[in-house]
C-alpha cells in the first residue's frame, strides 16, 4: 500500500443519520463543565460542548503570548511543524499553556517561502494543542484546534459552506466557523476555524460506538495490516488493523463492478457512502478522495488524500470523514480533464495531467471502491437531487453567504494586509454566481461527461460540430460578478434558425455588461478554451486561424494562457486585439505578434518560453458604451455576443 501521508499534498438540512448513530449529543446530555467525555475532570475553559464554540454568534478571539524570540523562531522554523508552548487568554480569561505551531502542505506552508526562507504568504495556518503541557487540559472539550489561513478561498467562506453541506446530508464532518487570532497583542488577522479529528471526534459523532480506530489518509486496497499502521490516529496501543486489511481484500478480490458494489455493501453503508459522494461532487471537491495523484517516477505508485476512514469498534462497519476543503466550489479547473469517478476508462493505465506542477492522476473510476459504489447510482442520484434542490440550493446557498458575510465583515475590513472589501465583496457575489454552474457541473459529470471533449486540438479543425448543449454545462465562463454570461451553441436544427460561422453550428459567449462596485473598466467576460495535453508546446507552430463575429463593433481580445505569467491575475497576457462586427471574420493570428496589452506595466515574461507552456486559448469581448471613467452609464448595461468558429493552428 502506498502511504498517501508521504506524498506531496496539492490544491472544492437534510438527514441526520450517520452509520454509528447520533452525529451530535443529545440535547441536556453533554457533560458538565471541566468534565471531558467520559466524566473525568479537565482543566480548560467553557463547557465539554463545541457546539458552542462553533456555533457562537460573535468572532472568538484567541489572545496567544509567548517570549519574542520565541515567536521570532517559530516562524523561521515554521515548516518543521514543531509546537512552541503559549499562554492562551480567550475572553479575559488565562486558559494555560497551549501548544502553537504552523501547519500546512505543499501548497499552503512549503511553498510560503522563497529560497532563502523569506516567508512569501500573507499568514500560515496555526494549530493550536490544548494539552500538549497538561494531559488533561481542554478547551470547550477540544484537545487541538485548526486555525486555517484560507489563502486559497478570497471569500474565506469555502471551508464553512462546504463542512456544513456534508454534516446536512447526515456525514460526520469537522465543525467550522472563523476565529481572530493574536500573538503578542498584534493581530494576525481572520482564521477558518475548524474541528481536529480525532478520538475525541469520533466519541462525539458515535458517542455509543466512538474507540474505534481512525485513519488519515488510508485507502482500502492493501490486505497486509501493517501497511495500515502509520495512518492510526487512535488506539496506537491496541489496534490491529485487520479489519481495514479484510475490507480492502474482500473489494479488490472482487472480480467485476457488481461484485466490488456487494463487497463495498459489507463493509460501508452505501447510502450513507452516496451522500458522501453527492456533496464531494456538488462542491466540486478536485483535491479530495477522488484525486488519485501518481508518481511520475513510478505511474503505478498511486495514491489520494484529504479524507480520513473510520472503524467501528467491532471493525464491522467503514465511515469516511471529509478534510480540507478550501479549495472547492469551483465550476471550472484543470482537475476536470480527469474521467469523473462513475466512469471506468478503456484503459486504466492512462494518466491525466493537471494542474501547473505536472501532477499525473489516474482515473478514480479504476479504482474498486469508486467502480463498485457507480455500480448501482440509485440513492447517489436520489442524494445529489435532493441536495441541490435542498441545502445546496442557489436560495439556501445565498442566505447561508449573507448570514455568514455579515458575522465576519467587521473583521475582513480591519484583515492585516488582506484584500480589499470591494475584492471580497466581488469575491462573494463571484461565489453566489457559481453555484448554478456548480449544479450544471454535477449533473454533468453523474452522466459521465468531461471537459475533455471540448479541448481544443493543435492538428485537426475545431469546428464545434460534435459538441451538444449538455457538454456545454461544463464550459462555463467567467465574468466580474455583477455581468451576466451564458455558452450556447449558434445553427443546427435549433428554433431560433440562426445561422451558424461555418458548417452546422459554432459556438456563442453571450454577455450583459454591469458596472462591478463602481470599479473603472471593472467590467469583462472570459470564455478559456484549453487545449488537449496541456500544457501544449506551440513554439513549433506559426499561429491561429479562426472566424469570429460580434453582435456590433468591437474589441475582441485573445490571450494566450499559461501558468507563467508573472501577473495574470491582472489580465496581463501575451495576445492580440481585433476589431470585429457583426459580418463574419476570418482572421489569422501570428503568434510572433502576440503582445502585452498597452495599458500594462512591465513583466519579465518572455513570449518564446509562454509559447512552450500554453494551457488554452482565452477571449475577451471589450465593452462597449463606457465614459472616461472607465462605467457605463447608471441603470445601462453592455448585451451583446461572440461567436467563434473554424479553430485551428498552422
């Protein structure tokens, strides 16, 4: 078995049943305060219950002190993950001494400093251990506790919706609200709070089944026990591992899908398993239990993350428990080349590049828990159609991002170096504006279908002719957050008779342009077409042609995307404007004379190195109807389109 624990971590109302029993402790039975769960005094402030913590209607603010020097050499040795002990006040009030150290993964600690260990993020993630220095402290009957940096989420709400959809749907997830956090009287600023798992977790969720064994990060494919052992988080003195080992040998002994899905019934509650899956696709989780990241060194060394797997006492019965979510409700990323989990491949030994460190992942259908559980989508469909006419329903999802914006605001305006609150603001209403896309996207890859049928070829013509209005659900386009947008397919036996570029039918970004909070030329659509095996070399190649047209004059700006830009996230691309109209244009685009926008200040990208790593293809229709100041008139708005046909590289 591959230990998914050594390998590089990368970058998205209903029930209450849970396979065990009772998700939370019955109402007037929890504990008294400074009595842990099983009646034992403990030191610590507040009640056992968490739910209090988690659940309080103001921001907690965690007061941390420790000697300067001290503070001085935890952050220069923040990647060694070692705690430092603290002082702990929370509400006037001294708790104890406290274990303090950062936390993180390759995207979210390593990374967070440059080559002379000069940190390069705005704050890491901390993690906080009430009784590292006494065994029996806690606090609010939590031995440790997650202060998430969010760096990943601009809206800071990720973690908290998405924790909230699984525990919904009746799966033991971690708690999660926000808390502000302070060493030495210096703000840090605004943290996602999240619940530790662990033994204290699991008693809590399964509160008459709660000393089972818990695992980080195993995956049920070996039959050795002892390739378990290293991913115990829980009874390190008596686990055995067997029943992990019989479970994972009764599903890969299984000879076809029908027989992975009755051994998968014996050891999981598959009803339970499809609520875990429905919410897992719903917010577009792409760095979850799905994502079976491969060594290049070795393509059959496999293995995935994010997730932890839990046993009953009597190693009957397998739960999964979600994990690090902040990099979820996104309708689009590069994850999506990967053949969705209900879909076996022809070839199992294929690998899928993603992302812009050259990760290989293999297909989740090729594996026999994910193949087994597609074997039978019954109550899967039954779960994701009642989570997205439920909880995750575009009204429920805005109300709880109104509810949970207007708890945090006060602190996001006074966040230590963070963004404005016009970029949360246009984060927020971003994040609300996705969650239609996200339903199209769920709908889509329960049917089997990928972005991948509509990557753009380097050999052959693009003409749009096999692609159909369900394969457009997973092409969305983005905008700023007040325009509106929509894909659509131009010409073929459609009512509307329109015509289309060329051949049968071409495709459409249509667009209504609104002003974004007053912000000059705040207004812009993308519609990104990525090219097949990306990222693509085109250095061998002269340059594009293609055909166009716009409802009415305009500027139309096409980009040449790649993971190399220094400043990409300001539109600053190598690339080309042309002037179109309503009259078909063909047009060819040397890629010699792509540039840099006029309006952009210098970067020290190269075109022959971007040329080598391109990853699509992206157009920009230019609004129309702005005065000097970069808006459109109070109450007007920018309709219009782009069509593009006949695509191809020469």
């Amino acid at each position: 078995m591959n230990n998914a624990r050594s390998r590089p971590r990368r970058l998205g109302l209903l029930l209450t049943l849970t396979l065990f029993g009772c998700g939370s402790a019955t109402p007037g039975t929890n504990p008294a305060p400074g009595a842990d769960a099983g009646g034992a005094a403990s030191i610590g402030y507040g009640p056992n219950d968490a739910a209090e913590l988690f659940g309080a209607q103001s921001l907690p603010t965690f007061e941390l002190s420790l000697p300067p020097e001290r503070w001085q050499y935890l952050q220069a040795h923040a990647t060694d993950e070692e705690y430092e002990p603290a002082e702990l006040r929370f509400r006037g009030e001294i708790v104890g001494q406290v274990g303090l150290r950062f936390k993180g993964s390759i995207g979210t600690l390593t990374n967070c400093f440059d080559a002379d260990g000069k940190p390069t993020c705005r704050k890491l993630s901390m993690k906080l251990k009430f009784n590292e220095y006494a065994d029996d402290q806690r606090f609010y009957g939590l031995k440790r506790l997650n202060l998430h940096a969010m760096m990943h989420d601009a809206s800071l709400l990720h973690e908290k919706l998405a924790y909230d959809l699984y525990r919904e749907l009746g799966v033991a997830a971690p708690r999660s609200s926000w808390a502000i956090a302070q060493v030495n009287g210096v703000s840090l600023g605004l943290f996602s709070m999240v619940e530790e798992i662990d033994g204290r977790f699991t008693k809590d969720r399964w509160q008459d089944a709660g000393d089972g064994d818990l695992y980080k990060e195993a995956w049920p494919i070996s039959a050795q026990p002892e390739d378990y052992a290293t991913a115990l988080e829980t009874n390190e003195e008596t686990a055995t591992h067997e029943a992990f080992a019989a479970f994972a040998a009764d599903l890969q002994a299984a000879p076809d899908a029908a027989s992975r899905h009755e051994a998968l019934g014996r050891w999981m509650d598959l009803d339970l398993l499809a609520r875990y899956m429905a919410v897992d696709d719903a917010i577009a989780n792409i760095d979850g239990a799905t994502a079976i990241y491969c060594s290049p060194a070795d393509p059959a060394a496999c293995g995935n993350h994010n997730y932890f797997f839990y046993s009953s006492e009597d190693g009957a019965h397998f739960q999964l428990v979600p994990w690090d979510l902040d990099a979820t409700m996104w309708p689009q990323t590069s994850y999506d080349n990967v053949p969705p989990w209900q879909v076996t491949p022809a070839s199992c030994d294929m690998r899928y590049r993603v992302g812009f460190d050259g990760a290989n992942l293999a297909a989740p259908g090729c594996d026999a828990l994910f193949s087994g559980l597609a074997a039978d989508l019954t109550e899967y469909d039954l779960a994701l159609q009642s989570l997205l006419e439920g909880a995750f329903s575009p009204q429920a999802v805005e109300e709880a991002i109104d509810h949970h914006a207007a708890l945090i605001a006060d602190a996001v305006a006074v966040e230590p170096n963070g963004q404005s609150m016009e970029r949360w603001q246009s984060e927020l209403a971003m994040l609300k504006h996705n969650i239609p896309l996200l339903h199209a996207r769920a709908r889509a890859r329960r049917d089997g279908l990928t972005p991948a049928a509509l990557d753009l070829s380097i050999s052959r013509l693009n003409d749009f002719e096999a692609l159909d209005d369900t394969l457009l659900t997973l092409l969305p386009s983005f905008s700023n957050a007040a325009t509106t947008t929509s894909v659509s397919l131009v010409g073929g036996a459609r009512a509307d008779g329109q015509p289309a570029l060329e051949g049968l039918q071409s495709l459409r970004l249509s667009f209504e342009y609104h002003n974004q909070d007053q912000t000059p030329y705040g207004q812009w659509s993308n519609l990104a077409l990525a090219f097949e095996g990306r990222p693509t070399d085109l250095s061998s190649l002269s340059g594009v042609r293609l055909t166009l047209r716009t409802d009415s004059p305009r500027v139309v700006r096409v980009d040449l995307d790649s993971a190399l830009y220094e400043a990409s996230v300001e539109g600053i691309k190598f690339g080309w404007e042309i002037a179109t109209t309503s009259a078909p244009l063909t047009i060819e685009l040397p890629f010699a004379d792509a540039s840099l926008p006029a309006w952009a200040h210098p970067t020290g990208d190269q075109l022959p190195a971007i040329r080598q790593r391109v990853e699509a293809l992206a157009f920009h229709a230019m609004c129309n109807g702005r005065d000097s100041a970069g808006l459109l008139a109070e109450g007007t708005s920018d309709t219009g389109f782009l069509e593009l046909d006949a695509l191809e590289l020469f």
